[in-house]
C-alpha cells in the first residue's frame, strides 16, 4: 500500500505563494538601483583607470543577472505543476543558485589573474573620483543587503542574490580603502591587492551556497535531517515491526520530501497507521511530502500471495 500525502501539492504552492508575495518587491527594488549605478561604476572605472572599481563594476554586473535570474526562477514557481512537471518548477530556484555561485568564482578568478598582472606595474589611478563612485555604490549595494535580509532564509534563491548584493559591499568597502591608501600614501599597488581581496573573499562567501545547491540537486538528506533518528522515530511506532528504503531529500528551499518502506502487523488497521506516520513525520520532522508503502510480514514471500502465479513445472517433474 502506497501512500502520498495528500495535502502536499496544496501547502507547497502556498508556502511558496507566501515567499513570492514577500521576496518579488524586495527583490525588484534591488535589481533596479543595481542596474542603474552598474553603469555608473563601470564608466568610473574606466575613466580614471581603477581595476578595483572596474572589477566591483563587474560583480555589479553579475549582481544585475543573479538578481535577474531570482526574479525570474520566483516568478516561474508560481506555476502550477503538470504532467511532465510533476514537482512544478521549484527546482529551478536551485539551478539559479549554483549559477549564481558559479558565476562568481568565475569572476573572482578573473579578477585574481587581472589583479597578479598588474601588481607589479600599477597604473596611475585617480584617488578621488575613485573614493567617491565607491561611496556611492556601498550606499546602493546596503540598500539591497538592508531589503533582502529580511526574506534572506526563505530561499537559497534570494540567499545567492544576497550574497551576491554583500560580496559587492565588500568590494566597494576595498575600493574605498584603496582610493584612501592611493590618496594619502601614493600606493597604487593597493589598487590590485585590494581587488584579489575581494576575489578571495567572494570565493570563501558562496563556496557553502554552492554545495548547498549541488547537494539538493543530488537529493542529498537536508542538512537538519537526522535519518538514523527518523527511523527509529517510525520503528518505535505502535504496530510497527521495521522500515527500509528511507530515502529524505529536498524538492526545493524548505521543501522536503520523503519516501520509505514500512513493514507493519498483520492486525493493525492500515489507513489509521499511514495518518498517524504522516502526522509523526510532519510534527516532528516538517516533512510533508511523504509517501509511505505499508508491507505485511510476508510482502516478499511469493508462497503468501495469492495473485502470484505458480512456478513452471520442470520437465519429468
């Protein structure tokens, strides 16, 4: 006997009609400033020549597509699922996540080199004109950090796009202290040590984001998911004699599902038994996509089913 729970494609829908309503205006307010001061910041850098504003133009720049591609991946899993998308759409949220982290490892190994090549003959860059665009784009960059912090947890979509948005703080905090050290002291070399700063920085910020994406992706147990402790939450259950194939994984950000094998008594009234594993696994474990198979003592006996047909009779038998 399979048994799905019933109430799993209603309660995911709201759950994630709940994060559209409360991430899509956030979410948009920082794509906008973001797009606007990339412009501002990329033509800054390349008039006094500065490599650290060039390169937070560039996160910029990546900041403006991940907040994109989050808008996007939102709005996609407020479509129903159908036949050939039996789970919706939910997944892509995730897909866009590790692109998002992919995307600034590339970057940062771009910087890095672009940094290396010129640290040993920096050029001329003006400190000033520096210090102020990076000012501005600090200012733009906690903007978006302060309105998507709240909605930051809800999804490891709108997470990549935060820090993405705290990554570019970084980089604006080094190009500020880059135009300072070159203002003050001449130091020009601070220009491209700063900018492989934030690179490593970038790299160390998303490396969790990226694991956590590729391991949903792989159906890995969700991290908060203890499996030994689910299966001796199902084993000590009255009418109960063992489970096996616990599989636990993640449909999507805080969307968890759960599939297993129980073999139970004879005597026990089967249906009661499914209701009281789902609301066991949903109370303690928030697991509410669950699809429980009841086995009797004898499920894989052939001798106590009697639809199985009997084996062939051997020649001279």
């Amino acid at each position: 006997m399979s048994s799905p729970h019933t109430h799993s494609q209603p309660h995911i829908q709201s759950a994630h009609n709940h994060r559209f309503d409360r991430s899509w205006r956030p979410l948009t307010l920082a794509f906008a400033t973001q797009l606007i001061f990339f412009v501002v910041e990329l033509v800054g850098g390349l008039l006094i020549n500065s490599l650290v504003l060039i390169a937070d133009a560039g996160h910029m720049l990546s900041d403006v597509a991940a907040l994109g591609l989050s808008l996007l991946a939102l709005y996609y899993t407020q479509k129903p699922h159908t036949a050939q998308k039996t789970y919706g759409y939910h997944r892509l949220e995730i897909l866009v996540a590790l692109v998002n982290g992919l995307v600034l490892w590339g970057m940062s190994g771009y910087i890095l080199y672009e940094a290396y090549s010129r640290f040993s003959q920096p050029p001329a860059v003006a400190s000033l004109p520096l210090m102020i665009i990076a000012g501005l784009g600090l200012m733009v960059n906690l903007f978006g950090v302060v309105i998507l912090h709240p909605t930051k947890d809800q999804s490891i979509n709108v997470r990549s796009a935060f820090l993405h948005l705290l990554a570019d703080s970084l980089g604006s905090v080094a190009a500020l202290a880059a135009g300072l050290a070159i203002y003050l002291r001449g130091w020009d070399w601070f220009d491209p040590l700063a900018a492989a700063a934030v690179a490593v920085l970038i790299v160390i910020g998303s490396w969790q984001l990226v694991w956590e994406a590729a391991d949903i992706l792989m159906e890995g147990t969700p991290r908060h998911i203890d499996l030994a402790e689910v299966a001796r939450a199902l084993e000590a259950w009255p009418g109960v004699d063992e489970i096996h194939d616990l599989h636990v994984w993640s449909i999507s950000s805080g969307l968890f599902a759960m599939s297993v094998h129980v073999v139970v008594e004879n005597f026990r009234d089967r249906d009661c038994l499914t209701e009281e594993l789902e609301e066991l696994l949903f109370q303690r474990f928030g697991l509410e996509h669950t699809t429980i198979q009841l086995e009797g003592e004898n499920y894989h006996n052939p001798r106590y089913c009697s639809l199985t047909p009997p084996p062939p009779e051997t020649a001279g038998g």
